[in-house]
C-alpha cells in the first residue's frame, strides 16, 4: 500500500469546429443577444454533427493529454469517463474510448455525476493511486448534450454546448498534486433538473417522443441557487482540509455554467476576479467536460504555473456538487 498522491501529468480538450452563435438562437426561440450575455455571459457554443458520439470527441481529448504527458496508450492502466451522454446505453463510452485510441491494456468504465462528473472522477482515480493499485488513469470529461436539448425552450437550449476535456494522472513524487476534495449530493433534488425519457423507468415508445420526454427539462432558479450554495460550501471546506487559505489560491476553477452562478460563489469566497477562469463565453455549460476544458485552457493562457494552488468547483443534476484543491 502506497500513499501517493496524484498529479496531473498532461492535459487535453476537444469542442467541435460547428460554432452556435447567440444570433443564430435569435432565430429559433424567442430570445436575444443580449439577454443571453447579461443573464448567462455566454455569446456562443459548439455542437457536435449528427451522428457524432460523446467518445469521438473524448478520444481526441484524451490523446492530447496522453500526448502532452508523454504516455502511450498501451501504458494505460485505467480509464474513466465521467459523461452522462455516452454513444449508446451499452456499452460504456469508456470502452468506445479504449477502442478509439488503442489502450488495450486498460480497465474502462463510466463515471455518472453531470455536470460535476469530472470532478469525481479526478477523485475517484486519486483513490486507485493511493492505494497503489495504478500509475496511469485517463480521466476524462465528456458530454455530446445538444441531441438532449429541446431547441424550443428557450432558458434550457441557450445554456448548453459539447466538449470533452481529459486529464492524465499519476502518483505524485514531490509536493504537487491533489491536496483535498468534497464530493457531495442530495437526492432529494433529483427532478430538478433531468431527462426524464430513454431510461429503464420510462423507455423509449412513440409516446415518449410524442410528449418530447427525451429533452433537458429544468428548474433553472431553484438550481441556480443550489448551484451557489453547494459549490460554495465545497469550495470552503475542500481549503479548510487542505489548510489552504482563500488568500493563496491562485487560480479558481468554477463550472462553466452561467457567469452569475460564478460571480455570486467568487463573492462569497471573497476571490477576487482576475483569479477566476473563466472561459463560458465561447463554450456555454459543457457539462461533464466544462471544469477539464477551462482547466487545459487556463494552463494553456499561462494562467496556472507550477506551485500554484489551484482550486476546481462542479456541480450538477443529482444534484451533485465536488471542489477539489491542488498544488500545479
Ligand atoms: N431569452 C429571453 N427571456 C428568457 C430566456 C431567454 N433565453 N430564458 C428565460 N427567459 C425569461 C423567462 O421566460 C422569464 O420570463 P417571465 O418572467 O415572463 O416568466 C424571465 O426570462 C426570467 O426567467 P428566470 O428563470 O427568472 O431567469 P433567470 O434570471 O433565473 O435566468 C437561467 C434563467 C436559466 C439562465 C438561470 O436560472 C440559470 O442559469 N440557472 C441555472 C441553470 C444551470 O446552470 N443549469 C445547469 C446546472 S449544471
């Protein structure tokens, strides 16, 4: 039994070339530009081609961030798709995945939890490596949502977009890695936000088509206010077991989900602006992939170096929420 832990050797993302503009929304709901800025902060999204499964945008993802850690495929030992949009109910979107980039020696499974997947299953593969079981896990975020997005309804279709981020990691050697995490939810607020069609409860009929039972049906203010509270609350005490203070956190992470939700949580953790990432704007609440993109980029913009405490908030339909504090 080892007790490494973990650290993120190399990073990837995907979103597809097809870009959504607000405009374009102007012309399918009843909606304009500017509502959609001021009440959410994002101005555009990309969507994937019909036909296009969540593990296609996945592979590439996770072939830039093998890539980037100079991992072969071959030396993979675990994969774990956090999606909730796999290409089909069978079978995992982690084995399409496995399939796609050639990692034959590896376990695969998917990680269920929205929009907070990517954060629980960062958490999940630290267990494996500080239990010493594994060297190399690909996590990854990944979601296709918009064939789940009614295209008439306008305070759910604006919010949305596909991306795939992924995360390589290993045991860590030095001081850097992951420090801490929460990972949390509450069931009594599952019919908050769901789709309530294509399970095992309510499968798919001609009836379920018919009532449009296959879309993203949601709650927005009630989770809206959830969203503040729980990433909030998980955001403190994921510092408080790292005995981190707010003070040195260089880089915050939130999910991309409205820039309200993100502006209230930096206030309450009294964060000041030019600390938080934000890249919402070009890609809308890509889900599972939001906090693994935003993740890649503000590395990528030079915005995290090494030393760094770096701090990634989630949270999702469950509902479900996760913070998680690292040394870069
Ligand atoms: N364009 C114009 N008006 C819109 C609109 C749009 N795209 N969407 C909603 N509205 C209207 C509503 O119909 C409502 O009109 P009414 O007062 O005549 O009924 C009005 O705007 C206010 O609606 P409300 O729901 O109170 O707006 P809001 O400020 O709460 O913003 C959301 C709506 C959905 C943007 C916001 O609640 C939100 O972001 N919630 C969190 C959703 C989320 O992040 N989900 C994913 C979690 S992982």
């Amino acid at each position: 039994m080892t007790n490494h832990s973990a650290y993120i050797a190399g990073l990837g993302f995907y979103v597809p070339d097809r870009v959504l503009t607000n405009r374009e929304l102007e012309k399918m709901v009843e909606t304009s530009d500017e509502w959609i800025r001021t009440r959410t902060g994002i101005s555009e999204r990309r969507i994937a081609e019909k036909g296009v499964g969540t593990s296609e945008l996945a592979s590439r993802a996770a072939l830039a961030a093998l890539k980037q850690a100079g991992v072969s495929p071959n030396d993979v030992d675990l994969i774990i798709a956090a999606t909730t949009t796999p290409d089909m109910p069978l079978p995992s979107c982690a084995c399409f995945i496995q399939q796609k980039i050639g990692a034959k020696n590896a376990a695969a499974f998917d990680l269920a939890a929205a929009c907070a997947g990517f954060v629980y299953a960062l958490v999940t593969a630290e267990q494996f490596i500080r239990a010493g079981v594994y060297k190399n896990i690909l996590v990854i975020g990944a979601d296709v949502i918009s064939p789940y997005i009614d295209w008439t309804e306008r305070s759910t279709c604006i919010l949305f977009g596909d991306g795939a981020g992924a995360a390589l990691l290993k045991p860590a050697s030095g001081k850097s890695g992951i420090l801490s995490s929460v990972l949390g939810s509450d069931g009594q607020y599952a019919d908050l936000l769901t789709i309530p069609c294509g399970g095992s409860r309510r499968p798919a009929t001609h009836g379920s088509v018919a009532e449009n039972g296959h879309t993203l049906k949601m709650s927005g203010s009630e989770v809206f206010k959830l969203a503040v509270r729980g990433m909030s609350e998980a955001v403190i005490e994921a510092l408080s077991r790292a005995k981190v203070k707010k003070s040195d956190v260089a880089c915050f992470i939130p999910h991309q989900a409205n820039q309200r939700i993100i502006d209230a949580v930096a206030d309450r953790l009294e964060l000041p602006a030019e600390k938080i990432f934000v890249n919402l704007q070009k890609y809308g609440n890509t889900s599972a992939a939001s906090c693994a993109i935003a993740l890649c980029e503000a590395v990528e913009q030079g915005k995290i170096k090494k030393g760094d405490k770096v701090v990634l908030a989630t949270f999702g339909s469950g509902l479900v929420w996760g913070a998680l504090v690292m040394e870069w």
